[in-house]
C-alpha cells in the first residue's frame, strides 16, 4: 500500500510506522514544534531506507546548532534516496545543500523543484520566513522576493494553515497589513496552535503599533506553550517590545530574566544571542544606563558560542553585545574579521556589514558623530543583514541615540518623527518627547 505525506506526495517506505512518524514529523516542524525531531528519528529507525527521514532529522539538527550530527543525517540520506521518487531524489538534494552551506545552490534548486512540486511545503519552508534561504541573502530585494515566491503558490495550498502562516508573514513585511491579516486569521482557523501563525500575529501588531493588542494576544496565546518549542523565547521577546512600548519596564525586565537570559533561553545559539542583546539594548537606549543592566553575562555568551565572525546574524549581535559591555578589544577583532571576510567576498550583507561594525566601535569610544555618520551610511541596507523589520529597528535606535549624544538633536527628532508616522509606539512618542525637552533647554 503506497503511503503519501498530508500534501498528497508519495512517501518511499514500506513501513506505515515510519510513514505515520514522518507525517507527525512533518506537522510539528511546519508548526515551529519541538516533537518534530523525535518523530523524524522515529521515522528513520522505523525505515532506515527512508531517506525523507534522514534529511528531516538533520535539518532539525542543524538548527538545533548540531552542524556535524546534521551533515552526518544528510549525508545519510543522500546514501539511501536512490530509489526513491525523483521528487524525493530532488528534496534530499535540495536540503542537503542547505546543510552544508552552499545557499546559493540551494536556493536555485530549491525554485526549480518547487515549480515541479509546489506542494513539497518542507522543502518549501527552507526558504520562508527571515532565517530562510531567501531572508539570509544578503539581497536588497529579499522581502519582494520572498512574496514572488509563496504568491503563486496560494492556489495550490488553498487554506492549508502552515502556508497561510508564511503568506502572511510575507505581506507584512511589505507593509500589506489588511492582506496579512487575513492570512493569518485563515492560518490560526486551521490549526490555533500554530506557532508561526502567533508569530505573525505578533508581527504585524508591532508594524500597526497595536502595543496592547500584541500583548493581550501573546499573553493569553503563550499560556500552555512549551518551552522546548522554537518560537517560545522568541514570542516572549515579542511581548517584551510590547511591554517596552507600554512603558512597563518592569515586565521587561521579568520577561528577560525568566525567559530570554542567556542562563535560561531554551533557543538554539543564534537565537539566544538576537534576542537577549537587542532587548538588552532597546532597554540600554531609553530606559537603563549599561552598567546597570546584565550585559557581562550576555558578552561572555556572545564570546563563547560565536569567537569568530561568520553568521552575520551572529555577528551583528555581537557588535552590540561587545559594544555595550564595553569590549573595545573584542569588538576591534570582530570588526578586524569582517573586513577580511569582506575582502574575500565572504560577506553576504557585503561592505555594509563592515561600516554597521565601525559604527559600533566608535560608538563604544564615545565618537558620536563619527558613530552616527556610519550607522547613517549603512542605514539604507539594514535588511542585508536579515532579520525582520522588527528586529532590524534596533539599529535605527543606535543611529537615533548616536545622533542625540553627537547633539545633532533635530537629525535624531527627524528619525523619530518619521517612524511615528510609519509606526505608532509610545517609546518612540516618549524618546521624541525628553529629545524635544533636551532642544528646548538648550535654546532657552
């Protein structure tokens, strides 16, 4: 009896347990669940044929930060797919380049089996989303790329929850709220417990300047969630931007401690260090001075788990880490490594990545002008870097501060002003409002 994932695709295994195990699988992965991983080992021990097995597993290890267990996985799978269908053939292989950090060919497969099987959605999710094939491109272009993608692809997936959820997320990013909205409301119809679904909830409340709406959302949402799950600090981090904006800082500062922390997070590295330092230096900006906030054992992290330059990601992070804990050697080295990896072509975000580095030492040196004329210069390619709008705005903050210590107070009340008018947020209304006060004393 022939056995097909819940997309209709035909599964290479002569056993229903592992193909049970592989569907479950499938389910928990696309939903940012931690049972995924279980169920794909499950899988694979059921059927060590089962070479759909072996790359769902290593995917899930690779980004659980197990790089080496997951090219082990897929290189077993490639060992094992030759008698499989050619669209598995062509999703083993696709994945497989993935793992091993050739995006770039990756991605073009990727488009190629996808025009074939639009309905591959595991294949498809390795380039949804902003840890994506496409959000960590490097591109300019990458959020219109991204929409050009999943758009055509909505016929072929109707009202399927987990595409639904990326649509949406797509459309955000672009600013298309009411279509986002939509998408997202379809997704959670389908399955409540979707967690790129909250997420996106999350996202476009943040972009609306819905504060209290995000947060009522997460709140009663994350009640239950488990925190092994992929998304479960991350939507904390969520609701702490929303409790920053409210102005109860105190909620911050517990969503940080019990949650986000270095010492606590349940997120992969990557994840740990984006959260923990860009909430950490939202709060440093507007609301605590660093010494008395925890940034020694977010540098410490910082330098244990990413010593070299190499995920850009990681390294942006990094920057602020260092800078906020005031390790000017550290972030020299840092800055140092960029500048090679950009004269070797090694940089995705390209030159920029090395301006936003030196953007942040100077700011450590307390040269505000010079800090805030390169985070200025690198500003118009903040999204080389990857990340969403949300997360990327923390380096429009250090520019906007930057500009305020350099006393060029109508330059950083013109960036305020213009992202109140895009984006509604009671701490940009109350940073505007102590940058105003500063001018007028000083005019006095």
């Amino acid at each position: 009896m022939p056995f097909t994932d819940r997309y209709g695709l035909p599964l290479s295994t002569t056993s229903a347990n592992a193909a049970e195990a592989y569907c479950r699988g499938l389910d928990h992965a696309l939903a940012a669940e931690a049972e995924a991983e279980d169920c794909f080992r499950e899988a694979r021990q059921e059927d060590p044929g089962f070479a759909l097995a072996h790359i769902a597993e290593a995917r899930m290890l690779q980004f659980r930060a197990r790089p080496l267990e997951a090219r082990e996985a897929a290189a077993r799978a490639q060992q094992v797919v030759g008698g499989a269908t050619r669209r598995e053939r062509q999703h083993v292989e696709c994945i497989a380049a993935a793992i091993a950090g050739d995006s770039r060919t990756a991605l073009e497969k990727l488009r190629a089996h996808i025009a074939e099987f639009p309905r591959d959605a595991f294949v498809l999710s390795q380039a949804t989303g902003v840890y994506g094939l496409i959000g960590f491109s490097g591109r300019l272009e990458r959020n219109d790329e991204q929409l050009a993608l999943l758009e055509p692809l909505a016929p072929a997936y109707g009202d399927d929850w987990w595409f639904l959820s990326q649509l949406a997320f797509a459309y955000n990013e672009l600013f298309r709220h009411d279509e986002a909205r939509q998408a997202v409301e379809r997704s959670l119809a389908g399955n409540p417990r979707n967690g790129h679904a909250s997420h996106t909830v999350a996202h476009i409340a943040y972009e609306t300047g819905d504060a209290e709406g995000g947060a009522g959302f997460l709140r009663e949402w994350l009640i239950g969630y488990d925190p092994a799950h992929q998304l479960y600090v991350h939507n904390h981090w969520h609701l702490a931007l929303f409790e920053l904006a409210a102005g109860n800082f105190d909620r911050v500062l517990d969503l940080y401690d019990r949650v986000i922390r270095p010492t606590v997070a349940t997120s992969p590295p990557l994840g740990t260090i984006a959260d923990a330092a860009s909430l950490l230096w939202r709060c440093t900006l507007t609301e605590r001075p660093a010494e008395e906030l925890p940034w020694g054992e977010v540098a410490a992290y910082a330098a244990e788990n990413f010593p070299r330059a190499g995920i850009t990601w990681a390294d942006v992070h990094c920057l602020i880490a260092w800078c906020a804990a005031n390790d000017t050697a550290r972030l020299a080295t840092l800055v140092g490594q960029l500048r090679d990896r950009a004269a070797g072509g090694k940089l995705n975000a390209g030159p920029m990545l090395v301006t936003l580095g030196e953007a942040y030492l100077a700011f450590a040196h307390g040269d505000w002008s010079r800090a805030a004329n390169l985070f200025q210069l690198a500003r118009p390619e903040f999204i080389r870097l990857g990340g969403s709008h949300a997360q990327r705005d923390v380096f429009e903050e250090t520019l906007i501060e930057a500009c305020a210590r350099a006393g060029r107070l109508e330059q950083a009340r013109a960036i305020l002003e213009e992202r109140l008018d895009r984006r509604p947020n009671g701490r940009d209304r109350r940073w505007l409002e102590a940058i105003t006060a500063r001018q007028a004393a000083l005019s006095a």
